[in-house]
C-alpha cells in the first residue's frame, strides 16, 4: 500500500465524495496552539436539512478549558462556530443551552457538564456528560454517555439517521510514551492505544505501539524507517496503522510531532473484493462517488489521527 499524506486545506470529504479522510487530512478547524492539548472530532449530520461536515473541538492549556461545535455550510466556506466553556467561573453555567444560525436555520446547542470526568489530562471528557446539537426539533449529535438525562431535557426525537464520525483528531504531549483511546469497532469499548520510543543514546532508535497491552508494531532502526505502515489484528478485525516520525529524529529543534493514523479496515487490494456492493456514479464536476445498493451507508470509514509531541 502507498503511504501517503496530503496535509492542505481541503475539508473532510462529503457523503458524495470517494476519497478517503487518510488521503486528506484538513487543517483544524479552529486557530490553535500547538502548547494546547487538543481533541477535534469531525463528523457527518443532518443540520439545517443537508449534510454537513460538523467539527468538535475539546481544548485545553494553563488558563482555558473550551469546547467548540463548528457547522459548516454547503460548500465549506463559512465556518458557524459555537463555544462553551468547559470550566468557568461560575458552577451553573457548566449545564446551559445556546442557539446560532446555520444559513438561515437556528440550531441550538444543550450541554451539561456539572459531574463531567476526565482522565489523563485528556481535554475531552471520558464519562458523566453530554453535549447535543439540535436542527429543527431533531436531535442531530449527542455526544457523552448520559443519552437519557439528555432527551429528558430536551424533549426532542433523535435524527432518522445517526451523525457519522470521519475522523478523530489529538494532540498529546509526553517524553517517551504517548498514551491515547480510540474506538475500531462501534460495538466495543474504546481501545488503549500506547506509543513508545527511544530515541536518544547510544542505541538504534526503535519504536513500539501497543493496543489494548499487547505490542503489535515494533519498529528496529527506526532512523531508517521512520516512514511506513503496518495492517495489524485487533479483536480479529483488520486496523491499518501508519507512522511518520522523521521530525522526532531530524528535526533541528526536535519541536515537530510524530503522526500516526489509525484506520479501522482491510487494505486498498482487500477492499476491491469487499465493494461489490457499491456502484459508481460521477458527479457534474467530473469525480467518482460511491451509492450503496445494500443499505445507505458511506464507502469510507472513520479514522483516528494522532499527533504526539516530545516534552523536553
């Protein structure tokens, strides 16, 4: 398989798109600094009556812990952005509701984050909240575990259709062990996923990654294979994963993080024998898309993207 990464503007690819999020992984969604720990979540859903691309953005330094729901509009110009602080000043505003337009629809925003708990200085949180996204009396995205105290509030009916995850996005920070979560599997828990190295002395660099505590990648002479891609076993399921540490090893001020890209699915030659239940169909502009005959479902699946930078 061909590593490669395209890192430009371009947004997360639509339903009616085929590309893969892997092949064009878009810039943040918001203005950020790489001191801040940062979780962006990028998802599918039906908001003001079309399907948007729908970016959520935990992020937190020494001064600021926020939470950003950015919608946007049909053709990705215009970004409609609404913030909640995680912590403020007073205790009550942690539960609250906001409404902002999405071109010329009011939309609103529930949250309540009073018992919200977090772990591993992760931005996001891990359990007791929830934070939904709400177009024309649909509850469109429900984000955290507490489903039922949330439709209590609202008194609102879930979407027809689920949002759908593309991509989650994290920054972490750490000297030699990079400790994450991610979901391969919406039928399973999350998994644990460690990323070691050593880097520095007078041995060969290496490399291992771990999910769920078991070494799946170890990497020798990592200061020649500081490229490349492995399709490992997880819960007997297929999980690509590619690394591109380069700047850990050569960058001048050693600044420069290590990206590794997690993709739940068989490989490009595996998955030709796998699509014969998607037809083609080419839009105006000229490019392939993909309709499923067996039930309305994307041909791509979600990926996690994890950024680790080196503490000194």
């Amino acid at each position: 398989m061909a590593f490669h990464f395209s890192f430009g503007s371009q947004p997360v690819t639509s339903r009616n798109q085929g590309s893969s999020p892997v092949e064009s992984i878009s810039d943040e969604p918001f203005p950020i600094k790489t001191t801040e720990s940062t979780v962006t979540c990028i998802y599918q859903a039906n908001v003001a009556r079309q399907w948007r691309n729908v970016s959520v953005l935990w992020c937190k330094n020494l001064t600021n812990h926020t939470l950003h729901l950015n919608v946007d509009s049909i053709g990705g110009e215009i970004h409609h952005t609404c913030k909640i602080d995680v912590k403020p000043w007073y205790f009550w505003n942690k539960k609250g509701c906001k409404s902002f337009e999405v071109d010329g629809h009011q939309v609103e925003v529930y949250w309540d984050l009073r018992s919200a708990k977090f772990s591993g200085g992760c931005p996001e949180p891990s359990s007791d909240y929830y934070a939904a996204l709400v177009s024309d009396e649909e509850v469109v995205l429900l984000l955290g575990d507490q489903n039922k105290k949330a439709y209590k509030r609202m008194k609102m009916r879930p979407s027809h259709v689920e949002a759908m995850l593309l991509m989650k996005r994290e920054n972490v920070f750490a000297k030699k062990s990079f400790t994450t979560k991610a979901k391969f599997d919406e039928k399973r828990k999350e998994s644990d996923i460690v990323v070691e190295s050593s880097t520095s002395g007078s041995k060969d660099p290496e490399m291992w990654i771990s999910i769920d505590g078991i070494v799946l990648i170890h990497v020798k002479n990592l200061q020649w294979k500081f490229r490349g891609n492995q399709t490992v076993m997880v819960n007997k399921q297929p999980v690509q994963v590619f690394w591109d540490v380069h700047d850990w090893l050569f960058s001048v001020s050693g600044s420069g993080p290590g990206l590794f890209i997690f993709k739940p699915g068989p490989t490009e030659g595996e998955n030709e024998n796998e699509d014969k239940g998607y037809e083609g169909c080419e839009s105006d502009d000229g490019s392939s898309g993909f309709y499923s005959t067996l039930s309305y479902a994307p041909p791509f699946e979600s990926c996690f993207v994890l950024y680790a930078y080196k503490l000194e």
